[in-house]
C-alpha cells in the first residue's frame, strides 16, 4: 500500500506478491476473483484480532503451528490457494504485526484486478475506481452515508452509484466502503488505485528493439509472455537506437535481455575479470 511499511514488511510484500502470481496463473477470472474474497476476508480477521496477527507474525512460532492455526482458523473459507499464500506469509519476516493487514489487503485488490485483467477489462476498472472516488469524496452526503455502520444501505447505495460497472469495480468499491480502517474517502481510494497500477506493471512488458517488428513477431511475442505470466500481458514496443540486434524485455521486476548489446558488454566484462 501507499503507507509506509518497515524493511522487513518491504521486503515480504515483494515475496507475497511472487505467491500472488503463483496462485494467479492461468486460473480463470471467477478463481480470481474468488481468491480475492477469500484474501479480503483474512484482511478483515486480522484487523480486528490482535491476537491472530501476532500468532501470525511471531518469529518464535515453528511453521507447523502456524500452519495448523491457519487451517484451524481459516481452512472451512479459504480455498487451497489461499491457504498456501497465508502459510508462506506467515513464514515472513515483519516489522510490525499490522503491517500484515495492509500487505494482505493489496494481495486481495490485486487478486481481483487480476480478473480484471482476465476478463479484459483492468482499464475499464481502473477508470471507475476513479469515476467513483470522485463522485463520492465530492459529496457530503455520499461520505456520511458509506462511513456508516449500515451494510445492507451502503449495498444498495454503492449498486446505485456503480449501475453498469464491472462486476469487479463493484466488488473492489464494496469491500473499501466496509473497510476504511481509518482512512479517509480520498486516503482509501488512493490506496485501491496503487494496488491496481502495482497489479498493471506485473502484466505490462516494454519490449526494446532496434527497429519495428511486424505483427505476426508482436503476436508470437505476446504469446510466449501471455504463456510465461498465465494471464493476458500487454506489449508496449520501444524503438531503441542503442539496441543492436534482438530483444530486451522488462515486466514487472523481470529483465529478459537479448539484445546484442548486452551480449557483447557481458564478453567484455568477461574479458576484464579474465585480466
């Protein structure tokens, strides 16, 4: 999330999100989605039991026990995927037994912008997520009425406000309206917003070349990455005059680097520790 999170939490969100991937790939947007409930749940578990977090986060816990409390706790709602994401969490190292919350809850907006993107629709999301958070962050009326403690009335308000939305800004919007843990309308939003574009940069590859491709290589290259990620990958093509020859492909944390400039500066930095 936006907040500021301790070098060990840092360091686990960047682990989780590699479980997040895991479970994600090639599932279908109704898994997807699924996983995203579950995950929001557990969010919601853990922000109102102290207790939980830190049998959770408790270095001096062996991985058995938290795995059986897991199971114990959360076995009969969380399916497989989900289980086996909260037993590597649990194996983490944290700065602070909140900052699970906060990590688990992005895991969950980015599991549904996951389907999102499944079901070709991320940027139609991401559009009224923010449609939203304007319509409502600039009505007073609006704001009382979702920071109450009516969820049967804040259903019906949010069906209204979202009337022929996708299935997945209804779902994201929903679980924020019950869940400010003490942000603000603006403060909420912008953390939705941040796991949606975290989630975008894990399927968006900048491919590098020296000159235009055609579309039948465009093809097999979205292809091969679609195949490499489980789930669709836009390509965004970038004419580089240093690129020689080949490819450089970056998504997400991954470099995948071709080209034969990169090959030929790899020989030379071979032949200088040869020295």
């Amino acid at each position: 999330m936006r907040a500021h999170l301790g070098g060990s939490s840092r360091q686990s969100l960047v682990t989780a999100r590699a479980s997040l991937d895991a479970a994600v790939k090639g599932v279908d947007a109704n898994a997807a989605s699924a996983l995203s409930a579950e995950l929001f749940f557990v969010a919601d578990v853990l922000d109102k039991n102290i207790a939980v977090r830190r049998a959770l986060t408790d270095t001096s816990r062996d991985a058995s026990s938290k795995n059986a409390f897991i199971t114990e706790l959360f076995g009969s709602k969380v399916g497989a995927a989900g289980t086996t994401i909260l037993k590597e969490i649990s194996a983490m190292r944290w700065s602070g037994a909140k900052d699970l919350v906060q990590v688990i809850e992005q895991l969950a907006i980015e599991a549904e912008a996951s389907a999102a993107n499944i079901a070709g629709e991320l940027d139609r999301v991401e559009d009224e997520i923010f449609t939203a958070s304007r319509a409502i962050a600039g009505s007073s009326e609006l704001r009382r009425a979702l920071n109450s403690d009516a969820k049967e009335a804040k259903a019906v308000l949010v069906s209204q406000i979202l009337k022929g939305a996708s299935s997945s800004t209804v779902k994201l919007v929903s679980e924020l309206v019950n869940s400010w843990r003490g942000r603000s309308v603006e403060s909420a939003f912008a953390d939705y917003a941040h796991s949606l574009a975290a989630r975008r940069n894990r399927v968006i590859a900048l491919v590098r070349v020296a000159s235009p491709m055609s579309s039948a290589q465009v093809e097999r290259l979205s292809a091969a990455l679609n195949k490499q990620v489980g789930q669709p990958v836009r390509v965004n093509i970038e004419i580089d005059s240093h690129v020689l020859g080949g490819v450089s492909v970056r998504f997400a944390d991954e470099l995948v680097d071709g080209t034969v400039s990169n090959r030929l500066a790899g020989a030379a930095r071979a032949l200088v520790g040869s020295k």
